[in-house]
C-alpha cells in the first residue's frame, strides 16, 4: 500500500494536465521530442515553427496516440510572427502555462574573423531577440495567471564556445543569461525560468559536426559516456522543469552532455 502511494504521488509531480504548452521549433529533433513528452503527460502542446506543414503532422502523430495537441506558425526571428502566434494563443485557448524556447539559428560554421554580418544578425534576430519577445509575451499573459513556466533551450556552448560557432555559442551564453534575469524579476508572479543546455545531439540543426569526422570524434574523445545523445534523451530534462517536480527550481541550467562539462 506504501508503495502504490508513492507511485501515485510520484505521478502526480508529473501530471501535466489541462495545461497550455507552446514549443517553438517543434517540427524536428528536440523540439518535437519535448513536444511529445510533454503531451504524453497530459499537456495540450502546442507544435510551433516557420512551416505550418511539418508542425501539422507532428500534432497530428501525437494526437494519433492519444494526446492533445495543435500546430501553429510562428517564426522565431520575426516580431509581428511571434505576436500574431501568442495572439492566436489567447484568443484559442485563454492562457499559456509553459513555454518551450527552442528554435534557433546557427547559420554559420567557420572562424570568427570571417564571420558574416547576416550571420551575425540572423543568429542575435532569433537566438536572442526571439527568446526575448516570446519569453517577454508569454510572462505576460503568466502574470495575469499567476504562474507559469519558461524553459530555454541553450547549449553547452553557453558554458565553453566552441570552435568555429562563435557567434551561436555567443548567442547560448546570453540566453542563460537571459533565463536568469527573468527568473528573477519573474518569481514574484509565479513564474518559473529555467535552461537546459544539451550536449552534441544528433539532429539535422547539428548536422555540421556529424559531418566533419575528425570534429565529431573530437568531441566523442571528450564525452565521459562515449556517445552523442539523442533529442528524446533531453526531453526528460524539459518534463521535470515544466512540472510540479520542479516548484522550487528557478534561475538554474540544467545541464545534459552525458559528463563534457564535469
């Protein structure tokens, strides 16, 4: 009997239910992984990226396995995009209970020096100025709830840039800094704000180091655990942050590169 309390406890720490979730990028890789496992449980998710096709059949795989979920275009790099998307929000479901900032741009691979400026606006227009306005719209309609949750999607680039991403790696740093500065100003409206910064994972976003086989084995030589994760093995990061399990947890970085950073 013991037992089966603790389970049910336990599920119910997790139990997302009736809750509203947007994640952007959610069409592919880690994105659509934490999509799925918010869904499967018991969140409304709300499957969100620049093509509205992609992020239909990802809602409507999920539906199809019975959780609930609907598509929506949003592109993270443009303004009148993500107010128009948490406008549709509102109008459609009322609130918003989690926000997932995934998408982002890497849009250049080569040294620092020889970076071009498209390159460099690109990566800070939706890196940085997307994850604002859209940690920034969601707060809001938080604040009125009195609670909420925002998790951003950095990378261990945060932490150490890599070479050859500087400016990605730039843009991840400020984003932790940005999950910072809004958990603190946030908390007293019952918002919580967190980042995980996963490790190389194998997604077509990464698809650069997968490539160049002598950068890849490079960084497996550095990684504890020998091996590239894979996007479903993040999202056990996003489901605990989105939950119950998680209410006294804000301002932090959660950290998944199977030990690169220990």
């Amino acid at each position: 009997m013991h037992q089966q309390q603790d389970t049910l406890m336990t599920d119910s720490l997790f139990d997302l239910t009736g809750r509203v979730a947007l994640v952007t990028g959610a069409s592919r890789g880690i994105g659509e992984a934490i999509a799925r496992r918010l869904a499967d449980h018991g969140a409304h998710v709300i499957i969100a990226s620049r093509k509205i096709g992609p992020c239909e059949e990802v809602a409507a795989s999920i539906r199809d396995n019975g959780g609930k979920a609907s598509a929506l275009t949003c592109h993270i790099g443009e303004t009148a995009s993500i107010a128009a998307a948490f406008g549709e929000i509102a109008q459609t479901h009322g609130r918003l209970d989690i926000l997932v900032n995934n998408a982002a741009a890497n849009p250049y691979f080569g040294p620092i020096l020889d970076t071009p400026e498209s390159a460099i606006d690109k990566t800070i227009d939706v890196n940085i100025k997307g994850y604002f306005l859209a940690s920034q719209m969601a707060g809001r309609m938080m604040r009125a709830q009195k609670n909420g949750v925002i998790i951003n999607v950095a990378s261990i680039n945060a932490l150490t840039p890599a070479p050859m991403q500087a400016v990605y790696s730039i843009s991840k740093a400020a984003v932790v800094s940005m999950t910072k500065a809004f958990a603190k100003e946030c908390a007293a409206f019952g918002i919580r704000v967190n980042a995980i910064l996963p490790g190389l994972t194998k997604t077509d976003f990464a698809g650069a180091l997968f490539e160049h086989e002598g950068i890849y084995k490079q960084i497996i030589s550095m990684i504890p655990q020998g091996r590239h994760a894979v996007p479903d093995e993040l999202s056990g990061a996003a489901l605990f942050l989105a939950s119950d399990a998680a209410s006294f947890t804000t301002g932090t970085t959660l950290v998944v590169d199977g030990g690169m950073t220990a």
